[in-house]
C-alpha cells in the first residue's frame, strides 16, 4: 500500500462506509414500520432538500467572490423559469463570462 491508503486508512473510510449504510438503511426501517406517518416527521423530512440546498450554496455564495455571486444570482432567476440542466448551464456560462470580464 502506498502512503495515502495505510491500513488505517482504509479501515476508517470502510467503517465510515458501514456507519453511513447502517443510518440510511436504518432510516428505511424505521419509516417503513410506522403504520402512520406524524405530521412532525413528515415536515421534517420535506424541509431536508431545502436543508441540504441551503448548507452547499450558502458557503460558496458568501466565500466566493463576486463571479461567483453573480452566477449563483443568475442561476436563481434562470431556475425559476427553466429546468435544471439549462439552469446549471447558463450558470456555468455567467460565471465563465464574469471571470473573463471581471
């Protein structure tokens, strides 16, 4: 093995590989057992892909610099009237454009 995958190594990303199957499997368990859905845990679990959008872009948008702000600016206003592969592509190209001119 060579520096970067020592024994130990490889015996951390398998048990983080093992503890991430066991909470997600676990989680499909647990829903898939209760006959009724709370409507607390169903709120919870729709407001996740908003959680998980907000913790990703947020950093970026407020370390970025102003090409990237720009684009992520363009890239909301394209999203709510496009779907998400032409969102992402005309974001690509401002964020291109605005590092060529800025």
């Amino acid at each position: 093995m060579s520096g970067l995958f020592t024994p130990y190594m490889v015996l951390l990303i398998l048990a983080s590989a093992a503890a991430t199957y066991l909470t997600r499997i676990g989680g499909y368990f647990l829903v898939k057992r209760l006959k009724v859905m709370p409507p607390r845990l169903e709120a919870a679990l729709n407001a996740v892909p908003a959680a998980v959008l907000t913790t990703l872009v947020a950093p970026a948008f407020f370390s970025g610099g102003t090409d990237v702000k720009i684009a992520m600016l363009v890239a909301l206003v394209v999203g709510l009237r496009l779907p998400p592969i032409p969102m992402l592509v005309i974001g690509w190209a401002a964020v291109m454009l605005a590092r060529q001119t800025l």
